[in-house]
C-alpha cells in the first residue's frame, strides 16, 4: 500500500484523512500515485496537476523520504521506502501569500 | 411568507445569509469552502435549491461546487475548462502574443429555462456552458472566435469574462462582457458573437472608439425589457437602447463616473443604481463617504442614498459582481465591500443597514427570493 499525505485543503475537498493509503498497479511513480489518487477521489483531478497536460500546479510540491521530488520526471520509480510503505508521498502547498 | 437568501461570495469562502421578507434579521451561514477564494455564488431560477459556487485558489485552481438543498451541503462538481480546439494568442500587458491560459471562472449564470444548464465565464476569457449541471463544460468557442479575439488585452485585474446576461425573451440571445475587451452579443445561442461597444469612448486605449480594448465593468438589464442595457465602464455610465448597437453616455451628475457595480431596481426599469468610486488609481469612494447613487430616470440624474452608509473615513471598494436587487415589494438592494461588509436596503435605497460587517473582502453578492 501506498500512503500518501494531503494538505490540508485537500482533505477537506476530498473528505479524507490527512493520510490516504492505496493500492498502485504497476510501477509505482509519481504518475502512477496520481493515477490511483485522482481515481479514489475524482474531485481531486485538476487540483494537483492539470487536467491535460498532467504538469505538477505551481505552488505544489512532492516530497517523500526527506527529498523533494518535485523536479522528478513523473515516470521516474519512487523510493522503495514509498514503495513499501515505510514512508509516505506528501503532496505540500507552498508557504506562500504573505 | 417569502424569504430572502443573499449569496456572498469573499476572498476565503461564501456565506449565505437568510431573512424573511421583513428583511430585517438575519441569519449568517458560512463560512463553506474556508480559505479558498470564491468568485461567484449564483442560483438557478428554475429550482432555487441549485446553487452553483466558484471555488478557487493559488494553490489547487478551481473547483465548481453544486449544492441541491439551498447550500445546506455541498458537492463538487467538473472543473476540467479546456479551451476548444489550439487556444491561439491574445495581447499581452507589453503588446505581445500571449497563449490563452484558463486561470479561474469569474461568474456563473444559470440558465433561466433549464437546471441543469448553467455557462461560466472565465479568465482568459471565453464563455462555457454545462448541459448537465456543472460535471461537464464545453467552451462556446465562437466568442473567442471572433475576428478580434488576437487584440484582446487583459486589464488590471485579468483579462475576465465578468458578464453574462441572459435574453429573457429571446433565448438564442445573451451578452457578455470582458475586462478589457469590452462587450459582445450573440443572436444565434452562442455559435457567433458581434461586438457592441460603438459609442463607447476610453480615453485609455490608443483608438478612443475602436471596435474593442474598452474596459466595460459590469452590464445590467431589467427582465421586463432586455433590449435596454446599462453599462458601468472602467470610466463612464452609459446605456443602451437598441440592444448594444449603441451606446451614450449617462453619467450626468455623478460625482465620479467610475465604477463596479450597476444594477435594476426590481420593478422599475428605469430605476438603476451604481456606486461611485473616486478613480482607477484610488479605488475607495470619493471623501470617505460611501453612498449610492440611485437614478430613476434611467440615467443622467442622480440622487445620492446614504442614509445607513459610512458617512467619513470609509476608503472600501465594491467589485462588479457584488451588487443584486430582490424582488420583493419594495425592492431590496444588497452590495458588498472589499472591508467585509454586506449592506442592504429593504426599501429601494432610501436607508440602509449592513447585515453583516466583517467579512472577508466581498468578491460577489446575489440575491434569491424565495416563495
């Protein structure tokens, strides 16, 4: 399973816990996480990248495992401690706005 | 006994605040969606129950949120805006081509014959309806398809589509307006557009009367008579009366002509309202007095109302979606300020109370009345 921590906004959209766990098939990447994310819950598409052009929004970052993925290509595998479930993917708003 | 339920729309969430017809206690729900900017709150005149919301934020964008119970509760519906076909380019603030970008929905106008119909106009600006309440939305592509759509330039707040006003009489025509493009009117349902902004004269742009650039702030009509419009331009009250073909200027004794907000009293076409405001490079109103400015002959002359309002050191604004009338007998007038305020006046404008005093900055006021 995968667990993934949402800010705050983000939960309270999707009604959920600030941590989600989910099943990802296949290759577990940025993508992928999205992928199953946006799938549990719909009303998060468009929140966290675009709809079309599937780019990261601006004022959010990924980290995981005291790294920030942001910059990562989206197919690029994510560490084995997301992929096992030791550490979480945390999607992060920027400190930003004064 | 009728009800009154004034849909405010603020930088960090919408409140809904309700009254009988008395109009003069209320009750504040809110806030719902805290923390996010919410442009536009509007109902459907079909089933009041269905109210629309424009949801959005730096952060995660935008989101369309439907409730089907008067606001009590809430879901989010679809906020996937994809400009029809290859978006092309507009003007940018230095003159250069600048890819259309949907950035958020600035209104949202139900369809006054079907629920489930609803348009949103958006920045960058173009025009698009849902067909099945809110999950779906296709771009009216034939706005930003008019030949003059490469020399549109946005103004100081984004280049948005603030305006939509639908033909009671004709359902194949409406209006919209766009800061700073000016307005437009299509006769055939959308499919093609005629810009309408002769007679307009911005002192701003480098053709004072060109076919576009003019910085129109809001546009508003009476039910009753849909070829009558008023015009509250970035400088400038005018009016038509042949459905946009032409417009003059009835600013008369207005202590400013620049604006937001215009709007009809409910069951005098002729009644309007606006509320000065010192200038564009000021933004509060002129002495620190905030007054209203009533005109029962349709423009030209003007009363001051300030019977309730701040009469020194009040330096708010109001924006042009935060002005809406009742139409209860006498009509009620609603707007809100940038300090947070809701002010209403349950008789036509003669005094005025706030209902609420410190909200966060009002982005939006609408009015329902309720059976």
């Amino acid at each position: 399973m995968i667990r993934v921590v949402l800010p705050g906004h983000l939960r309270t959209l999707a009604r959920a816990e600030a941590e989600v766990t989910l099943e990802v098939a296949g290759e577990v990447t940025q993508r992928t996480v999205l992928d199953a994310l946006e799938a549990r819950y719909p009303m998060l598409a468009g929140a966290i990248r675009d709809h079309v052009s599937k780019q990261r929004r601006p004022f959010l970052r990924f980290f995981a495992c005291g790294q920030d993925l942001s910059h990562e290509l989206p197919d690029a595998p994510l560490p084995d401690a997301v992929i096992t479930g030791a550490e979480p993917f945390f999607v992060i708003g920027a400190i930003a706005g004064g | 006994m009728s009800r009154v339920r004034v849909l405010v729309g603020t930088r960090k969430g919408a409140f809904l605040l309700t009254s009988d017809a008395k109009r003069e206690k209320w009750e504040v729900s809110g806030p719902h969606f805290g923390g996010w900017e919410i442009y536009h709150v509007k109902g459907s005149p079909v089933n009041p129950d269905r109210i629309y919301a424009s949801q959005s934020s730096g952060w995660f964008g935008q989101l369309i949120q439907r409730s089907d119970d008067g606001g009590r509760s809430w879901e989010p519906v679809g906020n996937k805006f994809t400009y029809d076909g290859v978006p092309g380019t507009h003007q940018w603030y230095d003159g250069t081509p600048h890819p259309w970008e949907f950035k958020r929905v600035w209104h949202l106008e139900p369809s006054l014959t079907d629920a489930e119909t609803v348009y949103a106009g958006v920045e960058d600006a173009a025009l698009f309806r849902s067909a099945d309440g809110g999950q779906n939305w296709e771009e009216l592509s034939g706005l930003r398809g008019h030949g003059s759509g490469a020399r549109w330039q946005p103004g100081a707040g984004g280049m948005g589509l603030h305006t939509i006003l639908l033909d009671p009489v004709n359902a194949r025509r409406m209006y919209i307006a766009i800061s700073a493009a000016g307005a437009f009117r299509t006769d055939d349902g959308g499919v093609t557009w005629t810009a309408i902004n002769q007679g307009l004269r911005s002192q701003y742009i480098p053709d004072p009367t060109a076919e576009v650039g003019h910085c129109v702030h809001r546009i508003a009509m009476h039910p009753s008579r849909p070829e009558v419009l008023f015009m509250q331009k970035h400088w400038d009250v005018m009016r038509s009366d042949n459905a946009g073909d032409l417009w003059r200027e009835v600013s008369g004794n207005l202590p400013t002509d620049f604006g937001f907000v215009i709007d009809v009293h409910a069951h005098e076409p002729e009644t309007i309202y606006v509320v000065p405001i010192k200038s564009d490079g000021e933004h509060y109103p002129p002495d620190g007095k905030l007054r209203v400015y009533r005109s029962r002959t349709g423009g030209n002359e003007w009363e001051a109302l300030e019977n309730g309002l701040p009469s020194s050191d009040c330096y708010v604004n109001v924006l042009r979606d935060a002005m809406a009338v009742d139409s209860l007998d006498p009509c009620g007038v609603y707007f809100g300020t940038t300090g947070g305020q809701v002010y209403a006046s349950s008789n036509a404008g003669d005094r005025w109370a706030p209902i609420v005093r410190d909200l966060p900055a009002v982005l939006s006021v609408e009015v329902q009345t309720l059976a």
